[in-house]
C-alpha cells in the first residue's frame, strides 16, 4: 500500500487517473497477480486524489475479496465498461489526462476511449519507470536469490557437460535446473548458442550437437519471487582457436571495464562507452551490435537502459546488467553478462566465475 499511496501522490503531476491491466506495474503497486487470460476487462484505477480501486470479473472474487483495495466485481452479463464509466464520473478532473498501462490489449483500450473522450490519454510508463528503477532492500534480496539460482545452474552445466548434447536440449535441462534450485520459472527462454549460431545474438536453440571446437553462449535468467535475473556465459569445449581465445579475453575486459565505471552519480551511457571503447580499441567494434546493458527488476527488460546515448543519471538502487558481446557471422560470437546493482559503486549479483571455462 506505501508503493500505492506513493504513486498516487506523484500521479498528480502527470494527469487525473491511472489505468493499469494485470501484469508487473499492477503486481508492482499491489502485490496481487491475478492470473487473467485478459479476455474480461480487470483493472486497477488510481485516481490522483480519490481512493484506488479494482474492477474484476465475478469469477476472480475468490481471490481479490479480502484485498484492502474497493473492488467492484461484475457479471458476464454486465457490460464492465459501464460500470468503469460511472465511477470515473466521480473523478474531478484538473489536467484531463488519463495514464494507461502501455501493454493494455487493443480491444480493452478501444472500448475506454469512449469512456474518456474529454481526456487526452497518455502512456503510464514514464511515471512508472522512475519508480520501479530504484529497488528497494526487499527488492535486492529477491534478486540476489534469482541470481544465486542461475549461478548455480551454470556451475551444474559444468559439471554435467555440454559436448555431444543439441542446443535444445541443453535449453531445456536450464529450465529444469531453474525449478529444481529454487526459481519460479524462468525470465525469458533460454539461448544456447553453438560455433557459428552464436554469431546471432538472439539465436533459438536448435538441432545442432555441441562438439569440439565450439564456443558455446549460455544466455538464460530464473525469476524469484516476480523478480529477474538474466546472466549470460561463455564456454569452450575442447580445443579452440587463437582468435576465440582473444575476442573471449577483449568481451571479459569490455565487461570488466564496464562494471569498474558503474557507479553513482555516472551517466549510462558513460558505462556503455566503457564497454565499448574497449572493444574498439582491439578493432571488433563493428561486431559489438547492441546495446551495453538493461534494467532489471519485476521485467527482464526494463529501465535504465545502458546504450550510448542514455544520458540517465545512475542512482543507488538501479539495477542493470552489463553484456558486451563480438559476433563474428559464420565463426562464434562471445558474450559476458553480469547483473549488478548500484550502492555507491557497482556490486554484482552474478558471481560465477568470468575466467573462460573449457570443457
């Protein structure tokens, strides 16, 4: 409720009322995730003076009747938009602007615009964003634990070994392995990469067995709690070439140098040049295609985003990751991930080890 009031006072700048769908921001503000096929209309209304409540189809009352937030349930054979319209009548409106969740479904969107035809609707993210980039030490603790469990699935990775195994297979055993140690579930669907697949930054796993010669990019994340955590590993399996063993060394030290920039009071972008600058100085520059690093939270991908022209402040209690990366096409790609959190200066949540590992 405190993340709820808080958010509520800081609405009053930006309009008069707040709509906000299932997902993280509604998880964020209220703890609840009611698991909704958004097929019917749920919402979470914060007015910026009048109290906050939810409109909820009759079937989820089981879950949401005993919540400290007025909800208001309807029937299938009620229209939920004419509920929705009455009690915005009661809002008092002084900028006639009305926030929306960003990822509200079309058909939910297209049936409130009448609702608000005397209101300019606008996104909820830029409000929301600057609250849900600063973690607070409950928030850390949850990310600390995502980040030991996917520690914790690569030292088990290693142990197992990888060579003679497809992507797809190895893909599978890391969603195995985040729920055998503890996560949730997994953050985002795991990339294994292989010799030339991992040339393509956002590979999917295929039919391709792992064997000697290869670089293999293990990019995957487990969720604790609601919160994510996202480290990517690159290992060898037996005899590699020179040129791997290089770009693995320059990636190490664009990640290293990166992470030794990180603090408060620098800019992001400063961070990501520091990754960069790098990875130009050893002339891989052009094979390094995507942004330094994003933030990390309730979202895999969430602000502050780490690019080159992010002019962003970085504070204590922003999370983000650190991921430079050489794709060198229809050869191998390296790629080094670490989250971490500022408190004064950068602190990793990933720790397993960046030394390359050969198998």
């Amino acid at each position: 409720m405190k993340k709820l009031e808080h958010f509520q006072k800081e609405l009053e700048k930006y309009g008069d009322v707040a709509m906000i769908s299932p997902g993280t921001n509604f998880y964020y503000l209220t703890s609840l995730d009611p698991a909704a096929t958004l097929e019917r209309l749920l919402l979470l209304v914060v007015p910026a003076e009048e109290n906050a409540f939810i409109i909820a189809p009759e079937l989820y009352r089981g879950e949401l009747e005993n919540i400290p937030l007025e909800t208001y349930f309807w029937k299938d054979s009620e229209n939920p938009y004419a509920l929705l319209k009455e009690k915005i009548k009661e809002i008092k409106p002084k900028k006639h602007v009305a926030l929306a969740e960003d990822t509200m479904p079309a058909r939910f969107v297209l049936n409130i615009l009448p609702i608000f035809k005397d209101f300019t609707l606008a996104p909820l993210s830029p409000l929301i964003s600057r609250f849900r980039m600063y973690k607070s030490e409950e928030e850390i603790e949850y990310m600390k634990e995502a980040a030991r469990i996917v520690d914790r699935v690569f030292e088990a990775l290693l142990q197992e070994g990888l060579k003679g195994i497809s992507e797809r297979k190895i893909a599978k055993r890391i969603i195995e392995l985040i729920e055998e140690f503890g996560g949730d579930g997994i953050s985002f669907e795991p990339i294994v990469a292989s010799g030339p697949n991992g040339a393509n930054p956002h590979h999917s796993p295929d039919e391709r067995k792992i064997k000697d010669g290869d670089l293999v990019i293990l990019d995957y994340g487990a969720k604790y709690s609601g919160y994510c955590s996202d480290m990517t590993r690159t290992v060898a399996i037996g005899d590699i070439s020179g040129e791997a063993r290089k770009v693995y060394e320059i990636v190490k030290e664009a990640n290293e140098n990166a992470f030794q920039t990180a603090r408060n009071g620098v800019r992001a972008m400063d961070v990501d040049l520091a990754a960069r600058k790098v990875i130009d100085s050893y002339g891989y520059g052009k094979y390094f295609m995507h942004r330094t690093g994003h933030g990390l939270g309730l979202d895999v991908h969430e602000e502050p985003f780490i690019t080159p022209t992010n002019d962003l402040i970085l504070e204590n209690g922003m999370t983000f990751t650190i991921e430079p990366g050489i794709y060198l096409p229809e050869k191998f790609g390296v790629r080094i991930e670490d989250d971490v959190y500022i408190k004064n200066k950068a602190v990793r949540l990933t720790t397993a080890d960046r030394d390359l590992k050969i198998l």
